[in-house]
C-alpha cells in the first residue's frame, strides 16, 4: 500500500511491505549501504531510506531527484528516528541534474524569491505553505461554529472602497489604438481589480445578518516595503446588529482562537521557526492565545507615545497616523501584548466609517500586534443615509457610483460592523517571518511578476 511520509512516521507498528513517494532531501554513500533522506512535503519530518542493492539501483538518484521506494518499514537503530524503510525496489520519476539550486541545505529568502517555483521543496517554505493551508480551514472553521455564512464577493469591481485610488485597472481596449474610452470597454465604464470585499459583503450582511468574505485582493501601491505586496488575501467579516465593542470582541476572538489552533495544529512546523527564525516565537503566541488584548483609545495612544520619552523618527500627534516605530512601542516596549487602538480621527479614516458624537473621530479600530504592527483594521459602519452621503461627497467621490450601496441605507438600514484581516500579516505573526513575500506563494510587487 502507498502511504505518505507524514502517515508512516506516524505508524505504531512494522510494515512488511509499504510504498513510498518523494524527493531525496539528501543521499549518503557508505562502502556496502546507502541512506536518502525523503520527503513528499506532507510534514516537515524525512524518512530514512536504507538501500543495500548494487550501485545501479541509485543511478540517477541525487538530490532533488522523484522516487518511488517499495519495502519493509521497519524500527531504526539509529538515533532520533523510529522508522527506516529498507528498500527492495526503487523507480526513478524524474532525474535532478547539475546545477540543481537546492543543492545546499541553506539559502537566503532572498534567493529563494528568485526561484519561487522551486522554494516549497525547503524546509522553511514547506512549512509556511503547510500552515497557510491548515490555517484558511481554521478560519473557515472559526467562522462555521459561530453561524457565518461564506459569501464570494467580486474581484471584479466599480467601486473604489478605500477611495485612495491604488487600484489596478481592468480592461479589454488595446491601449495601441489611441485614447481609451470606457463606454467602449467591456463592462461599459471602467473597472478595477478589488482592494476589499467589504462594500458588497455589506450588501449580504443586512439580508443575512453575519457574513464573512476570505479571498484575494489587490492594490497598485508602488510600495517595496516588508509588509506590502500587489496581492494578497483578506479575511472580511460582517455582522448586523452590532456596534465597535462588539467588532472589536470578534477579532480579538478570532485572532486569540486562530493563534492556540495553529499552535495545536502546526506544532512541528511551528517549532522549526521557534528554533531558526525566532527563539520567543512559542512562547509569544502562547501568551497571545491565552491573555486578552489591550484596548486603547487612539488620544490615549498618542498620549502614551508622546509621554514616553522616546525619540521618535515621526513625532506622534493627534489626527496623524501611526507609524511602524510607533505600533512597535506600543505593542513591545509599552504594553508586551497586541493592542487595540479605537475611535480614531475621522479625517484619516474611510468614508463609510461611523462618524461618533464628538464630530471629530469615527468607530474606527485598528488590531497591532508585536513584530507585525497592524492586523486588523474595522470600524462600526455608518448606516445614517444623510451622514454617509456627505462623507462620500466630503471624500471627492461621486454618491452616484455608490448607489447600490447607499440603497442598503435607504431601506431598511441597521448598525453593522466589521473588519479586515490580512492573512499574509497573520502568517508573519504566526511564524515570525519578517518579510510578507516570504508567506505567499508566489509574491507580485513592482517590477516583479514571474510564475
């Protein structure tokens, strides 16, 4: 019978005859054996192959090389291991002839981003890629208990949700053929790739009454930075009836419950950025799964920053955004725990955030946590049809555009709320990867779309 490596390391007794797939992570030559170390990317763990036959049965098996191994799995003498499969037949898949790049056990990410199409047969990378899988069903799980309901929304779009204008056009004219008019396009008007499901999932949310979205988003911003790409993934959930307490309660749940799964889940792989990436890793997501989080109102956030005595590159006032140095402080030196920074000013916010009393600052909250900086942003939605038809026009952009979405408010309108989780800022929090191209499979970034 074929088993995967991950099912036979995990076996509790001999097996007289068993098949095994993989590549060879190594192969080591004695006078009378040899041992190739094989993986099929099914766990982090290599199983030992024993081959005792002639040295035309590993003609062509080098490192890199596909296999396919019949035997015994049988207990090793050897130490750290339980189980050795001693090969009687083996069949070569595909050949890896010089110059392979994996060749070495160590590369930089740097490298490796190079070659993206090979770096899931690393290590590292097969372990990202194993707890970014385990990690979608966890949040699909998450929202399932609690009685969301998965809505797809468009990647599709007309509408600017953040109204920044970084967003990616989407056309069938030939630019070769002179100025561009978008009543001949496609659709008749221009369109763009999505920077947020949020618009049309809040559509779902007044029907449905708890939504979520999960799935790829875009955005133009010609950015290098370690925590910015062209393409990611967000989750989005919405829910009615609710207020900012209430948002903020659900994505304090979700991130401490997403947290204490992958810890449970994901602990071999885990383990290996606890030993090579960061040694605090374990015991920073333990804390995190099991303490709650700090709630900060952002005057009292700039209050703090202000009072620290800290020399800051950007000084930090009110009605100013905060800066990578200052959710740093804040969630490292301040308080050594994720922070939840609320009712922000109105001025640097979304137009369809909620305006509060005060007529200077919006329900607004922002998610930091320590090495990542900001994981979540949400806000209770402003569902006052007048107020949130002068907030689009106070923007620069057109109520006409939005008249679908002005229509949820015009009937029917209930208080909602939600928020977005980048779940590429999530897998850097759970494995202490600093750089965000290093937890997607295949990054885009300016001047960078291979694969």
């Amino acid at each position: 019978m074929t088993l995967s490596i991950k099912e036979l390391l995990h076996q509790d007794q001999p097996l007289a005859m068993v098949v095994a797939n993989g590549w060879v992570r190594t192969r080591r030559d004695g006078k009378d054996v040899s041992f190739l170390e094989l993986n099929d990317g099914s766990c982090l763990g290599n199983l030992q192959v024993v081959v005792t036959t002639g040295p035309d049965t590993l003609s062509g098996v080098t490192t890199g090389a596909a296999i396919r191994v019949s035997g015994a799995l049988l207990e090793s003498p050897g130490k750290n291991q339980r189980w050795e499969l001693r090969a009687e037949h083996i069949e070569l898949y595909g050949g890896c002839p010089e110059p392979y790049p994996l060749q070495k056990k160590r590369h930089s990410d740097e490298f490796l981003r190079t070659i993206a199409h090979l770096r899931a047969r690393t290590n590292k990378y097969g372990a990202v890629a194993r707890i970014r899988s385990r990690l979608a069903y966890g949040i699909h799980e998450f929202f399932q208990r609690r009685g969301f309901h998965y809505i797809h929304t468009p990647i599709i779009t007309g509408s600017d949700c953040e109204g920044a204008g970084e967003m990616f056009r989407v056309t069938t004219l030939d630019p070769r053929q002179g100025a561009l008019d978008p009543a001949d396009d496609f659709f008749g008007k221009p369109a763009y790739l999505t920077v947020s499901g949020q618009l049309s999932l809040e559509t779902y949310c007044l029907g449905l009454g708890k939504v979520y979205t999960f799935g790829p988003t875009f955005r133009s911003e010609n950015s290098n930075t370690s925590r910015h790409m062209a393409e990611f993934w967000m989750i989005e959930p919405e829910i009615a009836f609710a207020d900012l307490v209430a948002d903020i309660d659900l994505a304090e749940a979700m991130v401490r419950e997403l947290v204490g799964f992958a810890l449970h889940d994901c602990a071999e792989d885990l383990d290996l950025f606890n030993r090579f990436v960061d040694p605090t890793l374990l015991a920073r997501l333990t804390r995190l799964a099991a303490e709650p989080f700090v709630r900060l109102s952002y005057t009292d956030a700039i209050d703090c920053l202000r009072c620290s005595g800290r020399a800051f590159t950007f000084e930090p006032v009110w009605g100013g955004d905060l800066q990578s140095e200052h959710e740093r402080f804040l969630t490292e030196d301040e308080f050594g725990k994720p922070v939840v920074v609320y009712d922000w000013p109105a001025d640097i916010k979304a137009f369809y955030m909620r305006r509060n009393d005060d007529g200077r600052t919006v329900a607004a909250m922002d998610v930091l946590v320590p090495g990542s900086g900001e994981l979540i942003g949400g806000s209770q939605r402003e569902e006052r049809f007048d107020v949130l038809v002068a907030q689009i026009e106070r923007r620069g952009l057109v109520p006409e555009h939005y008249w679908w979405y002005l229509d949820t408010r015009r009937f029917g309108s209930a208080p909602h709320a939600g928020f977005g989780l980048g779940f590429e800022r999530l897998l850097m929090l759970l494995t202490g990867i600093s750089n965000i191209r290093d937890v997607i499979p295949f990054p885009r970034t300016p001047k960078n779309l291979e694969f």
